[in-house]
C-alpha cells in the first residue's frame, strides 16, 4: 500500500507554522559555518545592492546608517572623494542628507509605535 503524500493544505495554520519553523531550525542546524556565512552573503547582498526603488532604497540607506553607526558619514566622505570623478549624482529620486536623516529618525519613531492589532 503506497504512503498518503501529504501537502501543506492538509495541516492548519498553527501546523504549517510550526512544520515551518522545525524547518529552518534544523537547516541552519544543518549548514556548516561557511555555508551559513555564503547565504547570509547572498541574502544581505540581494537586500542592500538589488534595491528596486525609493522604499527599498531608503530601507537599505537606513540599515547601513545603523550598521556603521557614527562612522558612516566618513565613510560616506570617503566614498565621496574616492569616486569625485563620477559626476553622475543621483536626482531628486534620493533626498538631501538631512532629509533623509529626518525621515530616519520619523520612521524609528513610527516603528516605536505600538500597533492597535497587536494587542
């Protein structure tokens, strides 16, 4: 007698949530640490250089202005000089740096925020 082959619409949400979750415990348990360390590579990579718009631009901006901390406006400085050549700025698609300061420090406040539903 053959095995019934199960499909995800034969669990409930909670199931399919906790099946998933045993997943990727156990692939990351799984992985060895270069392996790891070559998909966390991919994904950050697909998150901060294959950005597709102002939203995702702008998230990107956000993380690598947390990551580097006080440092990232020499950083900056440093790309800047390095790379003056390239006069190929990009136009009013990204906002002046205080404009995006400001919209940084807004959306930190507005994710501070506690959302109704999640009581």
């Amino acid at each position: 007698m053959k095995k019934k082959s199960f499909i995800y619409s034969d669990l409930s949400k909670k199931q399919l949530e906790n099946l998933k979750e045993f997943y990727v415990q156990k692939k990351v348990e799984s992985m060895s640490h270069q392996v790891l360390k070559e998909y966390v590579l991919e994904i950050i990579s697909h998150q901060i250089i294959d950005t597709i718009g102002k939203e995702e631009e702008m998230e990107a901006w956000k993380d690598m202005s947390e990551f580097f901390g006080e440092k990232f406006e020499t950083i900056i400085l440093e790309i800047q000089t390095k790379y003056s050549y390239d006069k190929n700025v990009l136009e009013t698609e990204i906002d002046p740096q205080k404009q995006r300061l400001e919209l940084i420090e807004r959306n930190t406040i507005d994710n501070e925020k506690k959302d109704m539903w999640d009581e």
